[in-house]
C-alpha cells in the first residue's frame, strides 16, 4: 500500500521535482551539479529538494489515511491510523529500500544552456 502510494506520488510530481530528487538520490549528484544541471543556484535546488520531500510526505500520507476503493467500487483496503504510517514510512526507511532509478526514470530533458551555441 505504501509503495503504491509512493510510486503514484512520485509519477504526480512536476517534471522538475522528479529530475531533482532523481539526480540527488538516483545519480547522487551534488547541489551544485544539480544547479548546473537545471539552470539553478545551488541554494534554490536545496529549498526545492526540501519542499518536494514534505509535499511526498504530505501526499502519501493523504493517500494511506483515505485507503483504497476496489475495481468494483466497494470498500477496499482501509486507511491506515496515524501510528500506521509512522510505522510504513519507519519501516521504508529502515528495512525496505526504494529503488528510486526505477519510480523516476530518467527524462528527455535540456539543460538551459543545451542548444546555445558558442559566440
């Protein structure tokens, strides 16, 4: 439940935020790479990083509090209490690694200065 809780927060993110968070924790860039990379200051890849990892956060714990419906519109999996998604995202972080290279996949995307030419 988690997991795709997880995957379908990751998949509603800007195309941005994903290549951020994909180039910090998939490709373990630094900041300052990322920044070159994306046309931004170093310190502003730190705030955005920060503020996609709370809206993840806020997203799926949305997601594991409301459940899931079945195909067929009946009651599916229930939502989890607030203690039970403490312990999902205590136990993602401790005991199941999320393989990130896989839930944001690298995009065809330019770097602001890719197609200027040099003078």
């Amino acid at each position: 439940m988690f997991r795709r809780a997880l995957d379908a927060a990751l998949a509603s993110l800007d195309p941005r935020d994903s290549e951020r968070l994909r180039l910090y924790y998939a490709e373990e860039q630094t900041l300052a790479d990322i920044g070159r990379h994306l046309g931004e200051h170093e310190s502003s890849v730190s705030r955005n990083l920060e503020r996609t990892r709370r809206d993840l956060r806020r997203i799926v714990e949305e997601m594991l509090r409301a459940g899931q419906v079945s195909a067929n519109g009946f009651a599916g999996e229930p939502g989890l209490s607030d203690a039970e998604i403490a312990l999902c995202f205590e136990y993602a972080a401790e005991e199941a690694p999320i393989d990130l290279d896989s839930s944001l996949p690298r995009r065809t995307t330019q770097s602001p200065t890719a197609g200027k030419q040099k003078q």
